[in-house]
C-alpha cells in the first residue's frame, strides 16, 4: 500500500480509525445518508451534491453552506481518481453504506481507470468498532472491481435513483456478484416505503414497538429499534428525527410526556394494524428518486414482497 491511495470509507470515525492503524494514502470519508431524501437519476454528481446539501441542511444535518463546502471538496478529489494508483473502497454491510459504494461506482464507473485500480473490501463488522490491527488484516481480503461487479452496481444504482420503484423492486432478485450485502440492502431499502397496512415504513414501526414495549428515553427507543436489524443502517440523529415525526402533528403517533415517549392512541391503532397513518398525515418524501406524495404515491405489500401504488 503506498501514498498514492485514495481510501473511501462511510465517516469519519473509521478515517480517525485508519491514522491509528497508520495507513498510508488519502483518505475520503463519502459523509451522505443517501436513504433519506432525494438521489435523482441522469444528475451529474456536483449537482446532486448541491441537492443533497439543501435536503441535509433542512434536516438539521449541518449548515448548507458547510455541507455543500465538504461536498464539493469531497467531489473534486473522487475526480481526481485516476491520479491514484489504486483506490480501496471500504464499506460494510448495511444499507446505508451499500448505496455509497453504488454512488461511488457510478461516479467512477467512466474514468477509463485501468484493471486493478479500484479495490473493495467488504465488511460484514462495522468497521469504527474494530482495532487498528483488525483493520489492516483486511487489507488482504481486497478484491478487485471486475466488469461484472461494475455492471450490477450500475443496475442496481439506476434501481435506487429511479423515478419509480418497479426497478428497484426487480433489483432485488438480481445477482451481485463480487457484492455479497448488496441484495439483502436493496430488500431493507423496500421496507422504508409506507406498508400497505399501515402507511408505516419499517423504521417506524420498529420505534412504536420500541415504546410499546417500554422504551421511554430517545436513546433507549434507538437501540432497541436497531436491535431488530439485520445489519444496523440508522444513526442515532437519524433516529431522533423519525422520532419527532412521529410525534408531529396532525396525527402524531408518538407523544412525549415528562415521564418520556408513549404511543398515542392512534399510534396503538397503527401498531395493532387497524389504522392507516397515511389516511391522517400528510405525506411528501424522497426515498432515492422516488418522490411519495398523498396524490401519488407506493406501498410495499411486505406479503407479495411488492409495491402497490396509490394514487389520490
């Protein structure tokens, strides 16, 4: 490994991580939530940066000006790719790291970067958890990217930015050779839609039973919500924000009291499956490139394994 890699990773706990281990290169943290807000398709990267900024900064992620600024010094140097002499994508399990490789491979997918150049290692830990020798024993285990592992990422990311999920939904079953956690990532993606039943996404029904089951705290409700993942995606302020939606009026399901969060009477109808959220609050989201709205909009049938769609 010399100076002249280019390190990717999902933060920066994991770049803190790697000057401890004493790896040598430049390191690139990606820095973006992409399962939350807009990722439109047929958008060169500058300009969904620009995007991502606004939708960020409206979230509480941080200042638009500063989040665009960190966007596009971190764009400006995945440009300059093809002045490494390799570059060593590291990424773990989950959903939220798997549509960074997508995005990654997409940005870099028409670079001409020759065979060899671009590196994975795939993580089935989370890599901040890890130790500094933890981490340089999975140097080894670096794998190439083939045509095969660039042209299933590149399905799979017109998938996810699409403008409506039927792709997505045929994303799941497709083969991903080279990316073992890409599949089960997709799948979780799909429970973030509204249910058919409920107008719940996953993440949301996993809160109210966090509650339901005497989570009071905003801490306690996270982890017992991510408890039940598979692989773990959401971070704590992520949570926290889901959490105020859920007590948003006018239909809060959620309401936090002195004593800490307790389901609200329709929140218990919704959890007990004999209301529609959707049927009370409003609705106006991005999940990828596909825009829910009360006019139009999907339900994922978590039985068919399908979306349905709605419209008016």
């Amino acid at each position: 490994m010399s100076m002249n890699t280019l390190h990717v990773t999902n933060g920066d706990s994991v770049v803190h991580l790697w000057k401890k281990a004493g790896l040598l290169g430049t390191h690139l943290p990606w820095r973006d939530v992409l399962h939350e807000g807009p990722v439109l398709g047929d958008r060169p990267l500058e300009e969904m940066s620009a995007i991502r900024a606004q939708f960020l900064a409206h979230q509480g992620y941080g200042n638009a000006i500063k989040v665009h600024r960190d966007f596009e010094k971190r764009d400006a140097l995945i440009r300059r790719a093809s002045e490494f002499e390799e570059i060593v994508l590291w990424f773990e399990h989950d959903l939220f790291d798997q549509l960074q490789v997508l995005q990654i491979l997409a940005v870099i997918r028409d670079m001409q970067l020759g065979a060899g150049t671009v590196q994975l290692i795939h993580c089935e830990h989370y890599l901040g958890t890890l130790s500094p020798d933890e981490v340089t024993a999975l140097l080894p285990k670096r794998r190439s990217l083939t045509t095969t592992i660039a042209s299933g990422a590149q399905r799979a990311w017109l998938a996810f930015t699409a403008s409506t999920p039927d792709s997505l939904r045929a994303a799941c079953s497709d083969a991903y050779g080279g990316l073992p956690f890409m599949q089960g990532a997709l799948w979780r993606l799909c429970e973030e839609f509204p249910s058919l039943e409920t107008g719940i996404s996953r993440t949301q029904r996993q809160i109210l039973e966090a509650v339901a089951q005497g989570a009071r705290s905003k801490d306690e409700i996270f982890k017992r919500s991510q408890a039940r993942e598979e692989a773990a995606f959401l971070g704590d302020a992520s949570c926290f924000r889901e959490v105020a939606h859920l007590c948003a009026e006018p239909a809060p399901l959620l309401a936090e009291l002195e004593s800490g969060y307790e389901l609200t009477v329709l929140g218990r109808r919704v959890l007990a499956g004999d209301a529609d959220w959707l049927e009370f609050a409003p609705l106006d989201m991005y999940i990828g490139g596909v825009h829910l709205e009360r006019a139009r909009h999907w339900r994922w049938d978590e039985t068919a394994r399908a979306f349905v769609e709605r419209a008016g």
